[in-house]
C-alpha cells in the first residue's frame, strides 16, 4: 500500500525516501563520481580520462597518458581527500590510475 504524506513534507524528504526504499544509493554514487573527478581535477585532466570507475571504496581511473599518470601516482591521498570532500562524504579510500 502506497504511503500517505502530509502537506509539510519537502519533496527532497520523499526523494531521500523513495532511494533508501529501491536501495538506488550506490548508482547514484557512481555517477556523483564521475562528474566530482571532472569538478576536482579539472579540464586538463579529464580531457586525459578515458574511464573512472567505482567499486566498493576504491575508484579505478584509466588515463591515456603515462606521464599524467606517474606524476598523478604522487598525490593519491591528496586527490583521495579532495574528492572524498566534494562528494561531501567518505567514499572512497584507494585510488587505482591505469
């Protein structure tokens, strides 16, 4: 049976609801992701970026560039904190670049 709301319930409570109900969290982490990889690193970067991937806690990132990558190996923890900051939660703890 559908359930009933008051006149004071805000439609992002119900938005919250409904994905905690169809256990839709973790797709949309994925995809918040994606474009927080875009916001942190920048255009420079991304334009590098072929795919970025998350699974469980650790984000799988694949670059074109091998020297973008060696130099981006020095500052995992760095980009680990950043992101982790514009996603405004603690979701991901290792970084894998390929």
């Amino acid at each position: 049976m559908a359930k009933r709301y008051g006149e004071n319930t805000s439609l992002g409570d119900v938005l919250k609801e409904f994905i905690q109900a169809n256990r839709l969290q973790s797709g949309l982490d994925k995809v918040t992701v994606k474009d927080a990889w875009q916001a942190v690193m920048g255009e420079a970067i991304s334009k590098y970026t072929s795919s970025v991937k998350l699974e469980r806690d650790t984000l799988y990132v694949n670059l074109t560039s091998s020297v973008l990558r060696e130099e981006l190996s020095y500052g995992k923890t760095k980009i680990v904190s950043l992101l982790n900051e514009a996603l405004g939660k603690e979701l991901i703890t290792k970084i894998v670049l390929r």
